[in-house]
C-alpha cells in the first residue's frame, strides 16, 4: 500500500524520467504518481497557488503533509529501501537540497534534451504499471 503520493509534471519529460528512476528505486510500492495536470492533484494541494504547485514536484504523505521542492527529498528518500542514511544527509543540509533542487528544476529544459525518446518512453510505461498497482 502506498505511503505517499508523488506529485509530478506530466508534461516535462525529465520529470517523468526522473519519476521513472525513483519508482524503480521503490521496489516497495510505496510512492503513488499522480500528474500536477489531474484534478487529484488540484485536491491534494488545494488551496496552493497553480503557479507554486506547478513549479515542483510534490511530496503528500499519508497524514496528508505536503513537502515540495528541496523540503520533499529528505521525506521521499526516508520511503526509498537503503534510502535512510541519505534521507538523513538531506535533513541536515535543507538550503544545499532545496539550492540543488532549483539549480536542477530551473534547468529542466535543458536536462530534458539529454533524456533520450526510449528513456522517456520506459518512464512513462514504468509509472503506468505503478499506477495499474495502485
């Protein structure tokens, strides 16, 4: 069963990649993808601003709290099997992940281009068989 919903932009293809690589990572199951485009995500975040909810990704755990951006690696990676000691590295260093987070997102076009058609295409059947399980 899932413990958190990852929320991701459908329309960035290194987002999806990227999404792809962590959901291979969680051999438990244990994140569920739902697109930033979907009315599921309008009501997840509800009351947060379209502009804000679109320019991250998003964390929701089970309790119903939501992480964004750098705030969100420390909690996903807590999720992630092995993740543990990382998640604790990233909760001692939250303005590094978050400077990191935004150097990487703000540059996404460009990490997109280097993310080949057959990558892209793997991701999105990888978050498709998640979405079946879920």
């Amino acid at each position: 069963m899932p413990a958190a919903t990852l929320l991701y932009d459908s329309d960035c293809g290194f987002c999806r990649w990227s999404l792809g690589k962590v959901l291979a990572w969680d051999r438990r199951g244990r994140l569920r993808p739902v697109s930033l485009q979907s009315k599921e995500a309008e009501s997840l975040l509800a009351g947060m601003p379209e502009e804000e909810r679109m320019a991250s990704w998003h964390l929701v755990g089970d309790d119903g709290q939501v992480r964004s951006a750098g705030a969100g690696i420390a909690p996903l990676l807590q999720l992630l099997p092995g993740g543990a000691p990382l998640a604790a590295a990233a909760a001692r260093a939250p303005r590094a992940m978050e400077r990191g987070y935004r150097l990487i997102a703000g540059h996404r076009s460009l990490w997109g281009k280097l993310v080949t058609d057959g990558a892209k295409r793997r991701a999105d059947r990888r978050i498709a068989a998640r979405l079946r399980r879920s």
